[in-house]
C-alpha cells in the first residue's frame, strides 16, 4: 500500500511538474505585427516577444527556426518568398511558432495614400496624428501621408477654403475630426492600425502602376516631374493628382499630450493640379510597361514656406470611383525612382 501511494505521489509531482513547465512556455508569446510581407526586401514585419505580460523583445532572442537566424531588433524582411516560421527565447523558455508568407510580387510595391482631415482646435485629433506615425513605422516606406486641415471654431491655421469644403463634401465628413481616409476611398478606424480593414486592403492590393517623382528647386521656383508607367497596359482611365506639403509648422494643438503635438506634418500647402486630377486624366490603354506618361509642373513657392520643410506627393485616381491605385512622396530637391517587385 505503501509503495501504491509513493508511486501515486511521484506521478502527481511528476504532473504538476509538467504542468509547470507548460504553463511557464505557454507565458511567452511571439507577436507579429503582419502575417504577410512582399518579398522586395523592403517590406517589413515586426515582432514583439511578451512574457508575464511584460514586452521584453530588446533581451529576448528572435530566430528563423529553418535558417536559424537571429532577427535584429525583431525585425525580418527578404528578397526570397516562402513561408518563414519564427521562434522567441527568453530565460530558458521557448514560444509556440509564428508564421509569416513573404510572396513574390509582380510590378510596382503599392503604397498606402492615407488622408488625414483635422483641424486646430480638434480635441482627439492628436489620436490620429500618432495612429499615423505607428503606421508609417509598421509599413516602412508604404505610407504617404497627407494632413488637410479644417476648422473648429475660430482657429483656422493651415486652412485653405476650397479644399477642405470640397473633401468634406466628397467625403461626407462635415466638421467630424479627425476623419482619415485611406486611399482616397475608404474611412479608416485608426484605432485598429495597419491590421484594420481599409489599411489592410490598401497594402494589400496589387501594385499595377509605378510613380516616379525627380524634384529641382532654383531659388524659388520649384520644378516637379512626374512619370506614370504600368506593369501592363492599363485598361482603365486614370487622374493625376499632384500636391506640395510642408513639415515642422507650429500651432498650438487642442489635444495635445507633448509638445511634439504642436507641430505639424505633411501638411497640404497647395495642389499642382485640381484636387481630383481631372485636368489631368489618362486614357485606357495609354499606361503600360514600355513607355513612361510625363508631365511636368512647375511652381513659384511663397516667401512663408520654408523651403528645406517642402515635400512633394503625387498619386493616380481612378477616374470612376476615385479611389488611389497608388501613390508616391519625395523631399523637395530630391528624386524616387520608380519601386518595382
């Protein structure tokens, strides 16, 4: 009887044991911030490891289980597609495995137009300023932001009239900031980041149409040349939209947390073109991979802009529903070369 009750006792702690040891894997976790990346060696995922609710991804040891590679920062990006399977170690724990699919793309990397309309004197516009900022660091490079401003009250700074009553009719926002808009198209939940519907669709969807931007600036004259080209023949018509932004504008924000809330980014100083590129529209069928559509705008910049602050953003409509096939942003005095797959 004895030995039936040591023999009981040894399988409990044995069993308790285990559990333990269950229990103390299953507290750490691997995150992925995506489940799916372009195989352009660009594109990006992030992984946070947690353990006992704490994020200790700056100690813990992120590796390809195939490879055996070890991530840096937690971060993996690849030219080769193929599904990649990651693990997390910390202080002798090992999490279940995450998976990621880095798929070959075919044509250009499509990027996010993500247009955030604001305003002064909006209380929870910050919110959305720092939703944007997360975004454009869980996407690198795939983000062109966009900040048109409005109105509450009397404050009224970065304001331009007719482009802001003419959004809010196309969009049908009224005075509600902050309202972004992802891809000309669709209203984005931006509590729900990159993962949330609009955000997701628009870096998903197929980059069929490259932007290339080349930027001169001669004392004040700014001189901007915009190149359009398909990986295929295009077979439907498109808009060309073209807008100068300036960075680091101060005005004291309704909201603000910091006083980095105070400055102002990517704000719409002036369109180079209507706001809906009807002026410039493209023919189907004129877009395709051998030949480049050009225009060229050219823009006599005021004495209140700072110059080194400028940046330039151009995307293509589609002439029916306007919604963005893709966008592109560059620096004043710079150039970006088309980004293909």
């Amino acid at each position: 009887m004895k030995k039936y009750l040591l023999g009981l006792w040894c399988l409990l702690v044995v069993g308790m044991a285990a559990c333990s040891d269950s229990g103390e894997k299953k507290d750490l976790q691997l995150n992925a911030n995506r489940d799916k990346i372009l195989a352009d060696g660009l594109d990006e995922v992030h992984f946070t490891v947690i353990s006992g609710g704490k994020d200790v991804t700056a100690t813990a040891v992120v590796k390809e289980q195939v490879s055996g590679a070890v991530l840096t920062n937690g971060v993996f990006a690849t030219s080769v597609a193929g599904t990649y399977s990651f693990v997390a170690e910390y202080d002798g724990m090992r999490s279940e495995a995450v998976t990621v699919v880095a798929e070959a793309g075919t044509g250009f990397k499509k990027n996010a137009l993500v247009m955030k309309f604001t305003a002064i004197g909006c209380h929870f516009c910050p919110l959305a300023t720092h939703a944007i900022s997360k975004a454009e660091e869980d996407a690198p490079g795939r983000v062109c932001s966009v900040s048109i401003y409005g109105t509450l009250g009397t404050m009224k700074d970065f304001m331009v009239d007719e482009y802001i009553e003419s959004f809010q009719k196309q969009f049908r926002f009224g005075t509600n900031y902050p309202t972004v808009v992802i891809d000309h198209a669709d209203k984005w939940n931006y509590n729900e980041g990159i993962a949330g519907m609009a955000f997701a669709k628009a870096l998903n969807a197929a980059g069929k149409v490259g932007i290339a931007l080349d930027t001169e600036l001669d004392g004040d004259n700014l001189k901007v040349e915009v190149k359009v080209k398909g990986s295929e023949e295009i077979n439907y018509a498109t808009n060309l939209v073209v807008a100068v932004l300036e960075n680091d504008l101060y005005a004291v924000q309704t909201g603000a947390e910091t006083e980095a809330d105070n400055w102002h980014h990517h704000v719409v100083r002036h369109y180079l073109t209507d706001l809906y590129g009807s002026e410039y529209r493209i023919e189907k069928g004129t877009l395709n991979a051998t030949e480049d559509y050009v225009k060229t705008f050219t823009y006599t910049v005021p004495s209140d802009f700072k110059k080194e602050n400028l940046e330039v953003v151009a995307y293509l409509l589609k002439s029916t529903d306007k919604s963005a096939v893709n966008c592109r942003k560059v620096s004043v005095g710079k150039k970006a070369d088309y980004e293909k797959l």
